[in-house]
C-alpha cells in the first residue's frame, strides 16, 4: 500500500521504506516488537498490585511447568507447550528469548530458586519429555536428577529405592510398579538402564554433594549420631546410627 500511494513498482525493494535517509518509515513488526518487550518489563518492575499478579502467576507457571530456576531468568525450552500456548507470559519471555534479551532477578525474595540440587530435569530431558511427564515428577515430588541417581553420579537408581525415599509420593493403587516416566528417563539418559550415559554425568562438578559439611565419626565417644559409610556390595553410601562396637575393625549400624 505505501509503494503503491508513492506510485512506485511493486518490485521496488521493501528496504528502500527503512531507509532512514528517505521516509523514516518504521516496520510495523518491529514497532510492536518494541513496545510489547517495553510494556513487558514495566509489568515486572512495577511496584502495584499489577507488579504483585505478575509474580504470582510466574511462580505458579514455575510450579506448573515444574522448574526450579524462575522463568524469567531463561524458559526452559525454545517453544510453548500445546496446553499453554495461549499464555501471554509464557510467549513474552519466549518472544525475549528469540530477541536475546535477557532479565536480571535483583530481588531474589521475589523470584527465588528453589534449593536442594543443582540440575532439574530440563538439564537433562527433552521437551517432550518435560511436557509429558512435568504433572506427574510434580505430585512425585522429585524435581532434581539428583534425586534419582547414585552419590558418585554414575548410576541410575532402582525403582525399589526411588520409592523408599522420603519425599516420594507413590499414586495410590499402583504399588511397586515402575511408572511410564521412569521407563522414559531410562531409555534417555542410561546406556543399558542403569549405567548413565557419559554426557549426562559430565554435568556434574563434583561426585558428592556437601562433602564439605561432614565429620568423621568419633569412635571413643561413642555417640548416637548419624554416620554414613560406603558399601562396595551396593555402590553406594549407607546411613545409620552406631549401636555397638564388635571389634576394633566392625561396629553394628
């Protein structure tokens, strides 16, 4: 149309309406690009009850889509899941992402990361694996790799003791029976089901986590507190309270 009133050739080239030096004519696109990232970041900054909706409806997207970090530090993922592609936050923070603009938390009380590992499911797992499987690892309760592999990273936990941990939270009804998201991350990040795949525990820096925080156990004051040992017969660590010395070498846990 505006070639068209200058009565130029619709062959003419589009860049000649950019062109600064001739028209200053604007691309709509990029017009609209600017002011929904500009309307976008004043949402997240204002101090209101505006500023105060935003923040809860990140933090229960963050619960939905079941990350730790906050979701305006980076999505997970490089498009919207079918079920929430309608959602104006989620396709803001996927529209920065395309632009490369980036957001930084000053207040961590506002957008915090939830603690307790150090690489959630979106390190590891596709995004038909997270948009598949992110409702049911929510009611699990389990939300870091680290919860379902061995203390020196190499391994891949049984069913058996994924469900005798302490936050595990089985459906009822389906007793020991291996559920679909566990045969899926099998197959994912193990070579034959239990042994991981060297990109996957290359990830980590280190073999055991808060090493730094323990103690050796003090043998002559033969005290209740926990102790933990490394059994070789399960490659892995055991923890238990010291009953009783046997000999000098064995004590009963």
């Amino acid at each position: 149309m505006f070639k068209n009133k200058l009565k130029f050739a619709c062959t003419a080239p589009n860049a000649i309406l950019d062109n600064s030096y001739i028209y200053g004519y604007r691309n709509p696109y990029e017009n609209q690009l600017q002011a929904k990232i500009t309307n976008f970041c004043i949402q997240l900054n204002d101090t209101g009850i505006l500023g105060r909706i935003t923040e809860i409806r990140l933090k229960l997207l963050q619960q939905l889509l079941w990350c730790s970090r906050p979701l305006i530090e980076g999505i997970l993922f490089n498009k919207i899941p079918r079920w929430m592609k309608n959602n104006y936050l989620l396709n803001m923070i996927n529209l920065m992402k395309q632009n490369e603009f980036t957001l930084l938390v000053v207040d961590k009380g506002r957008f915090p990361t939830i603690v307790g590992g150090k690489n959630d499911f979106a390190t590891i797992a596709t995004f038909d694996f997270l948009s598949k499987h992110s409702t049911i690892l929510r009611s699990c309760q389990i939300i870091f790799v680290e919860q379902i592999i061995s203390g020196d990273k190499h391994r891949l936990l049984n069913w058996t003791d994924i469900c005798n941990k302490y936050y595990f939270q089985s459906i009822p009804g389906r007793g020991n029976k291996e559920e679909r998201w566990y045969i899926d991350i099998q197959r994912l990040i193990t070579v034959d089901g239990t042994n991981l795949k060297p990109n996957v525990y290359n990830i980590f820096t280190t073999f055991f986590d808060n090493i730094e925080k323990t103690r050796s156990y003090n043998i002559e004051k033969q005290d209740k507190s926990l102790s933990v040992v490394y059994s070789p017969q399960h490659n892995s660590i055991l923890f238990g309270k010291v009953q009783h010395l046997i000999d000098e070498d064995n004590i009963l846990l």
